[in-house]
C-alpha cells in the first residue's frame, strides 16, 4: 500500500496510509446510525424516524445478486462514497447540489414526507429535459419581435411628420435612453443569481418585497394584457388598409386641415372592433393550444419582420420624386431641412389632420404614443426558465436588442424624414408598405404576421405572470389562477383574453398606447428602483455577473421613467400610481407575509446599524430616554398548556410604552443542556414570538438554555443587547407562591436575580397581583398612588405619567405619597415636591406621611399585626435551624450556600419598618386602582428566606402593586 509523505520532504517527513473503504474503522462508522452515538443504536431505528424505502428500478434486483448490499456492509446512503461523507455529519453534495460528475450513479431527490407516512423514492433515469434557448433565439430575437412591432410600422413615420426629424431625434433619445438604463438595472439583477418563473415580477418583489412585487407585478400584467389589444387593432388595421373590400363600415376623408385632397379611406372604428374581437378570439385558442405550439410558429413571426425592414430600406434607396406615389422626393436634401422642424396639428381619431380633428398633439403626447415602440426588454427574462445560461443570456441579449432597435430608430427618423413631404408622412399611415420595394404587398402580410406573433406573445407571457404571483399565494384573491408546476395557466389565459377583447372594444390605437406606456414605465421604475437599493447597500449577497453598473445610473433611470410618466399624462400618472397605491395597501392588510430577502430588510439593518453606531456608548440623555423593558417570561409556577407567557404580563409591557413606541425583549429561560435543548429552545421562541404578536406588543423574543434560572437570568442580564439599545428594565411577577411551592429555590433565585439587577444598573419592576392586572379594555378609576420613599431618577413618576396615556387608566388621578422622617419638616418638603412635579410637567396631589423608626409595635387595631407576628414567628424558627445545623456541623451560620451575618435587631427592625409601610398603604390606598412602592435592595448576608419575609410583610393584603427600582442615573429632566 503507497504510503504519503506529508511533510513534503525526504526521509524524515512522517508516513500516513491513506484510509481505504476496506479499513476496519471506516466500515465500523459507515454501519452506524449518523445520529445515533453508538452502533448497536441503527440495528433499530426510533419509532418516530419515518420509513424510506429506495428502489432504482430494474437495477435493484441485480445490485442485491452482486452483493452490492450485502449483510456485512450496510450502507443506508447507498455507495462507500456517501457513507464515508457522512462521517463528516453533512449530506454528501452530490445528493445536495446533484452534481453528476463527482459520482456514477443517480443523485436520491430530495423529499418532506409527512411524520408518520412511508414512502418510496424511485429513482431511474430522469425524464428528458426541455431543449434550453441560447442568447440568440431566447433573448435576442423575442426582444427585436416584442420592441420592432406595430408602431413602427404604422406610426413611426407620422410620428417624424408631426414633430419634425429635430424633435424626432429628441423623443428617440429620450425613450431609448430610458430602455437602456433599465436594461442595465436588469442585467445587473438577473445575474445575480438563479431566476425562476414571473419576470420582472420575480426581480422586483425579491428585491424591493413582496408588496412593491405584487403591486408592479399586476400593474406589469395589465400592461402585457392592453399590450395585446395593441397589437391586434394593430394587425386587423393594417389587413383593413390593405383590403379596404374587407370592411363592412368605410370612412372617407376628403380634407386635410380645410384644403381638399384625394379621398382618402380611414378603417372605421367599429370594422376594427368586430375584427379585433375576432382575432382576439382566435389567438386565445391558439394561446390554449400551449406553449409549445406557439414555439412551433415563433420562427413564421420572424423572417416577415427581418424581411420587411430590409424591404423598407431597399425601397427608401430606390424611391425617386413620386415614385412609387405622389409625396415621395427620394432621399433629399431639400425635404430634410423642410422636415426638420415640428408641426402639431390636429386629428380626428384615425389621426389624418383636421382642422376642426379632436385630438390635440404635442411633444408630451408623442412620447406616449411613441414608447410601446421600445418597450419588450422584458422578453428575454420572461423566458428565463427556458434559457441555457440566464445570467450571460439576459444581459448581452437585452442590451443587444436594445441598441440595435434603438439605433434603426434614429436611422429611420432621418430616412423618413428625407424620403416624403410632411403631408405624405401625415396621411399615408402605411408608409413603410409603400415606400418597401420590391414587394409591398407582402410588406403587409409582414407587418400582419409580426403584429400578430407580437399579440400572441403577449396573450401568452400575461397569464404565466399572473400565475406566477397567484402561486406566491400572496394574494388570496388570486387563488383562483393558481396552476400547478408545468401545466398551462387556463384560468389566467381566458381572465387576460376578456381583459383583452374590452380593450379592443374601445378600438382607438391612439387611446390605448398611453394606458400601456404607464404600465410599462412602472415596471421599469421598479427594476431600476430595485438595481438602486441593491446597488447602494451592497450587501454580502450582492454580487452580480453584469459589472458594468452603478446605482446612480439606476437612480437616473428611475427618475426618467417617472418624467417620462408626467411627460405623457399627469392625469393617466396619478391614476397608475394610485392604482399601484390601492393593490401595496391590499396587500399589506390582506396579503400573506412573505420573507424573500428583499432589499428593504437590507435597508432596515444597515439603517439600524448606523443608528446604533451613532447612539455611541455614552448614556442617553433623559429627554431621549425610552423604556426598553426585558420581561422575564418564566413564570413562578404553571402557566397554561401552549400560553409561552402570563397574558397580563405582556398587558403590563404595552403599558410601559407611549403610544406603543419602544420596544420589549421578551426572554426566558430553559433548564437543560444547551445541546441537548438547543432544538426545544427554538421551538419554544418561535412559539413565544407568536404569543407577544398575538398580544399586539412590539417586541422580540429570546429563549437562552442554562443549568438553571439564576446562571440563565446572569447570563441575559449581561449580554443581552447592543449598545444603547440593552433593556434598562427588568420587568417581572412577584413570586406569591414562594411558600406553598418552594421555600429555598424560589427566595434564592428571586433575591439572586435582584442583586443581578442591582449590579448590573438595571431597573427592576415587580409587579404583585398579575392576575387582577386589567386588559386595554378595562376600565380603571380611583387613583395612582406613589410611595415615594428613596431616590430613584424619576423612574416611578415616569411610570405613573405612561400608565395615564392608556385607556383603562386615563381616567386615574395620581397621588404622591412621600415618606419622611417623624423630625423632618412636612409643609417644605412637600412644596419642594410640589415644585418638582410643576416643573416636571406632572399633576399630581402630594402628600407628606412622617414614619418613626422608634415604635416597637403595632396599633391593636392594625390588620397587619397577625401578619407581623407570624412573620417574627417563621423568622425565629429558620433562625434557629440555621443556629442548630451550624453548631451541628461546626460551622458558622450559613445560608444560600454561603456565610451569613444576622443581626437579630435588624432583622426585627427591617420587618417592623415594612409593617408601618403596609399599614400605611392600607390606610391610604385600600382603594386605588395601581400602588407604586420603591423595592428595598436585599440586605446584605442576610438570608433569601428573610428577604421574602420583609416582601411579603410590605405587600400584604396589596391586590395590585408595582415594586419599583431604579438606577444610578435620571430618567426625566426638568428641561427643554
């Protein structure tokens, strides 16, 4: 066996055998169970594994004979290949990516079987792909069908009459300009990565969101839909001027702006209705045929518009003065320079000029008239399923088609404008066919055929989109063009077939190529908008194949498309924009949520990124201070099944926000091993992230695994968060149940987690009586009582002013107690307390209660006394067993696990000084709606047990309290 000199060198680098499928080790690892720990753990698989069952057809029966799967060597993945890439505990990457030609054999798909259902994965030759489209006939030509169409033919030339070649030269710029940038915008998305079906649709709702997606996207497929409307009056005109007999109704015009000519015959408005509808007819049979019969015919639409362009410039070179009609001069000098400048008139609706014509024209509207003749950029990725290579394809057909229709465009304005008189290019509205040598008539039959491929296209690109946003299931009310992978959209087609014969009905070619141009225009927006923010934050994800970009040529782009949209129509403009506003706002109220990665999420990091950075490290000012409370979700005792968090407890968080601004870290803690847990632990937050949205609170959620509640909590409290935005709150419930529950764990972990808080200058709230806490939809009344006994920056006063901006307290009234020495003097410090209310901007009625630390004893009458003496009962008792156990053991007194130093008269004076408290407090707000008691730190070495004592003595019989703590800094200012 060859042996492999690792060191590179002679003699002295180390020797290692390479591992062979054969080695002990090897086979060992590939029989084992990839999930189990041992290998006696695979011989039975665990009752909730799901059965697999893999056949490869004929090829299993003589594997089994060769031995291929014998007893001795298991392979559950198939080869020794896969087995040994299993060892490294991922999927072997041929089953992944399924790249053939690391392996011999057929890659297992991938499947998701229900839990508890078997099934069987054949596996056998693959069925034979669709044949795939290169750059030429997948790209390249389908833009010059869509963009070279029925403009051009039979508008183009009038165009350049009306505006002169200058103004010409001007619109072609403009529009072409406007194609060009967005061309860019879209080669630069569509290669950054894998495109699936919807077009544009797909590149803008991932990149810009699901809403901005949907609304462009129906937008974009109303414009394909009216796009086919436009092409098909444009075919049926184009067959009525080459056979006028055709035409059941004739109008004739004999005036042309009030001097008489030669009658000239305009099809009639409604012979183009009855044979629009027709065609529109026919073409969606054909369109129901299915794709591939539109494939079948796709090359028929192009050899009709090669040959007729090259027809048409024939003509232009061999036309001589009224050859082959009167009006044409032949390429002149002369009648360029007449032809230069612009001449609007107006028209009837077949556009011939009349004086006294209805339709007025400019330069604004010639650009609406003129831009579906370079729309059809979008072809090329409308057919990225069925592109070879989608990302070298889309930019270099585009672009080429673009250039290329852009330039003939430029070309023939000057052509046009050199070859006939103005009033020639203004009544001859088949120009192209006249003037194309040697065979005019068949010039017609071209402009036909390709009029009406270009429809066919359309009928058939329009349905697929919107089947493509119906499967996206965004929009329930799409649920109805829904269409399984690979069969034809049926319900789409016959939807954009009616959409398309209303549109003909109207018959006006002029009238409807604006509806088009605003559709279209949006689109081109979108992408460009899309290319702009991807482009601009650049993030990790974007790396596109296209380099040649830049999101200031996005942004141009973007800005040009929506001049071009006034230019054209501001009345037209506001009614795409607000119907693209209507279909953004439906989504969002009744749109499914969807996560596509879109750039505005990006957009959202990396604003909050920089908003974090500029915050800084130093501490907020208390004019911009906000809540953030961190509510710890783990309850003191049982919750019911499936409620992740006390519903009262998110109630409280929402109070602790002004007009619901802030945000909450909702958090708690799994006991466990964190990889043993770490599944259970993202279940259990996908879960409480449900509930706190269910309950309308903004905020996050968080689940950390610990050994247990105190190193969890000590680890939340010091890491969770960034920056300025760290949770300066500790929101959670009293422990009421501390006694019947727990007597050592639960005074433990509860004082722990307060001196976790303390230390860590948090803020802590505690609030008593979570169940009687009211809902948004309970009315409270009485008073807000503040038992303001120490300095705590503002914090509960702050408290009291938001539980007042919410409805079930807006009716209270606050009352502040302050609580003083017997010798201190009342009247100034209540008018000092007074006065910094006043300027704190807060109402509120003071009132100063002298408390004496020199009493021994309660008042007979005093409710709270059996309390007090069962609490100096419970304390004598558990200071006892302390003493025993030490004198037992010969140790000094310990408690919580560590050493403890008890003073007895301070423990006497503690729990009497928390007894005048509540008594107090009973006396004065027995009946108020919330009570707000500053929260006593935990003495220090004195046991959790008395701790829990003094709390339970200052609230008894309090049904609702808040305790309250806050912390080295203020959180309200007295100035502006």
């Amino acid at each position: 066996m060859e042996e492999v000199d690792l060191d590179g060198g002679g003699g002295s680098g180390r020797k290692y055998r390479p591992v062979l499928d054969s080695d002990r080790a090897v086979l060992e690892m590939s029989s084992m169970d990839p999930g189990s720990s041992s290998a006696s753990s695979s011989s039975q698989p665990p009752p909730n594994l799901r059965k697999i069952n893999v056949g490869n057809g004929a090829t299993e029966a003589s594997n089994a004979k060769e031995g291929n799967n014998s007893p001795s060597h298991p392979q559950p993945n198939g080869s020794h290949t896969e087995s040994k890439l299993e060892l490294f505990g991922f999927d072997s990457l041929v089953n992944i990516l399924g790249l053939k030609s690391m392996t011999s054999e057929q890659a297992v798909q991938p499947s998701s079987p229900r839990e508890g259902e078997d099934i069987s994965i054949t596996v056998g030759e693959p069925k034979p792909a669709a044949p795939k489209l290169g750059t030429m006939m997948g790209v390249f030509i389908p833009c010059i069908q869509s963009i070279l169409g029925i403009i051009y033919y039979i508008r183009f030339s009038w165009i350049v009459g009306m505006a002169g070649i200058g103004e010409s030269f001007l619109l072609v710029a403009i529009c072409g300009l406007c194609t060009f940038l967005t061309s860019i915008s879209l080669s630069a998305i569509a290669t950054n990565g894998a495109m699936k079906g919807g077009g544009p649709y797909y590149l803008i709702g991932r990149a810009l969101g699901p809403e901005v997606g949907v609304s462009i996207g129906i937008c974009f497929f109303l414009g394909n839909a009216v796009a086919g409307a436009l092409y098909v009056l444009g075919a049926v005109e184009t067959f009525l001027k080459a056979v006028p007999a055709a035409g059941i109704f004739r109008e004739t015009v004999s005036h042309v702006n009030g001097t008489a000519v030669t009658p000239i015959e305009a099809p009639s408005s409604h012979d183009l209705q009855i044979y629009g509808i027709v065609v529109t007819i026919l073409l969606c049979f054909i369109v129901f045929g299915g794709v591939k019969m539109i494939n079948r015919v796709a090359p028929a639409f192009l050899i009709p518009v090669l040959f007729s362009v090259i027809c048409i410039f024939l003509g232009m070179f061999v036309a001589r003065e009224d050859k082959p009609t009167e009006g044409f001069t032949g390429l002149s000098w002369t009648t360029l320079k007449d032809n230069w400048s612009s001449d609007y008139q107006k028209t009837n609706d077949a556009g011939i000029p009349e004086p006294d014509g209805n339709v007025s024209w400019n330069f604004n509207s010639l650009v609406g008239l003129f831009f579906p003749a370079v729309t059809g950029i979008m072809a090329g990725s409308n057919r990225s399923a069925s592109l070879k290579d989608t990302q070298k394809s889309i930019p270099f057909g585009t672009l080429s088609a673009t250039l290329i229709t852009t330039s003939l465009y430029f070309i023939s304005v000057l052509f046009f404008g050199a070859i006939a008189t103005r009033e020639k290019l203004l009544t001859d509205r088949l120009l192209t066919a006249t003037v194309a040598w040697p065979f005019p008539s068949l010039i017609k039959i071209g402009i036909i055929l390709s009029t009406l491929g270009a429809a066919l296209q359309s009928l058939t690109g329009a349905p697929r989109l919107l089947a493509a946003i119906a499967n996206d299931d965004i929009l329930p009310v799409l649920r109805y063009f829904k269409v399984a992978e690979g069969s034809e959209p049926y319900a789409a087609t016959l939807f954009t077939a009616v959409l398309c014969a209303v549109c003909v009905v109207i018959g006006n070619l002029d009238l409807i190529t604006p509806t088009i141009t605003m559709f279209f225009l949006l689109c081109y927006t979108g992408v460009n908008l899309s290319c702009f923010l991807l482009d601009l934050l650049d993030a990790p994800s974007w790396r596109p194949r296209w380099k040649f970009h830049h999101w200031f040529l996005s942004l141009v782009g973007a800005l040009l498309c929506v001049v071009i949209m006034f230019l054209i129509s501001w009345s037209f403009t506001v009614v795409a924009l607000a119907l693209a506003s209507l279909i953004y706002k439906y989504v969002g109220l009744k749109g499914k949520a969807g996560d596509w990665g879109d750039g505005f999420k990006s957009a959202y990091f990396q604003l909050a990124l920089r908003s974090l950075r500029s915050l800084g490290e130093n501490q907020v000012h208390p004019k911009n201070w906000y809540p953030i409370p961190l509510v710890f979700c783990r309850p003191w005792g049982q919750l019911p099944e499936n409620v992740p968090c006390h519903p009262k407890l998110a109630d409280f968080a929402n109070c602790m926000k002004k007009k619901g601004r802030g945000m909450s870290i909702f958090v708690s803690i799994l006991d466990g091993d964190y990889h043993e847990c770490a599944e259970d632990a993202k279940t259990a937050c996908k879960q409480l992230s449900t509930y706190i949205n269910y309950k309308n609170c903004e905020g996050v959620a968080e689940i950390v695994v610990a050994p247990n509640m105190s190193e969890g909590f000590r680890g939340i409290i010091q890491t969770m968060g960034l920056g300025n935005l760290k949770p300066n709150i500790v929101v959670m419930r009293y422990p009421e149940i501390w006694r019947r529950e727990n007597l050592t764990e639960i005074p433990k972990t509860f004082v722990g987690i307060i001196n976790d808080c303390i230390v860590a200058n948090k803020a802590v709230v505690i609030v008593k009586g979570l169940d009687e806490w009211p809902n948004e939809y309970q009315k409270q009344y009485g008073t807000i009582d503040l038992y303001w006994i120490v300095r705590d920056g503002g914090l509960m006063l702050l408290l009291s002013q938001l539980l007042l901006t919410k409805d079930s307290f807006e009716s209270c009234k606050i009352q502040v107690f302050c609580i003083a020495e017997e010798d201190a003097d009342a009247e100034v410090l209540k008018a000092d307390v007074r006065k910094f209310l006043y300027d704190l901007r807060m109402q509120a009625e003071v009132f100063v209660i002298p408390i004496s630390s020199q009493e021994s004893g309660g008042s007979p009458q005093d409710e709270s006394m059996d309390a007090f003496k069962g609490a100096q009962q419970r304390i004598d008792d558990y200071l006892n067993k302390m003493k025993e156990v030490a004198r037992k053991d010969g140790t000094p007194l310990m408690a919580d696990g560590k050493r403890a130093v008890v003073n007895e008269q301070q423990v006497e004076k503690f729990l009497f000084t928390t007894l005048k408290l509540n008594s107090i407090m009973l006396r004065y707000s027995r009946m108020a709606a919330v009570v707000l008691v500053s929260l006593p730190p935990p003495p220090l070495n004195h046991p959790a047990y008395f701790y829990m004592e003094y709390m339970d003595m200052l609230l008894e019989n309090m049904p609702r309290i808040l305790i309250v703590r806050g912390y080295r800094r203020d959180v309200v200012t007295l100035f502006t």
